[in-house]
C-alpha cells in the first residue's frame, strides 16, 4: 500500500507546477467534499449535489 502511495506521489510531484485552472478545481472540490462530510457527521441529510448547490451561493462552479 505504501510503496503505491509513493508511486502516486512521485506521479504527482512531475506534474508541478499544476496549471492555475486545475489548482482552482481542486480547491472548489475540495471545499464542497469538506463541506458535505462536515454537513454528514453533525447529522445533516444534505446531499452532495445539495452542498454544492449551497456552496454555489458563494462559488462560481464548473
């Protein structure tokens, strides 16, 4: 297990600097996934598409 997370590490250090639109993506889905599972453990019934409907207020999604 160790030995594929290193090798998807160094896959992903050769793609740097990652372009300004991806870093943007990730960072959108990363806040909408934070978002959803912090929604999920205080015991909301939101959806995926629900949070990100939510967060859209506030975000200018892809």
């Amino acid at each position: 297990m160790y030995a594929q997370l290193d090798e998807l590490k160094t896959k992903l250090e050769e793609l740097h600097p990652l372009p300004a639109n991806t870093l943007k993506s990730l960072h959108e889905n990363l806040v909408l996934e934070w978002t959803f599972n912090s929604n999920a453990i205080e015991g909301n019934t939101l959806t995926l598409k629900d949070a990100k409907v939510a967060l859209g207020r506030y975000h200018h999604w892809r």
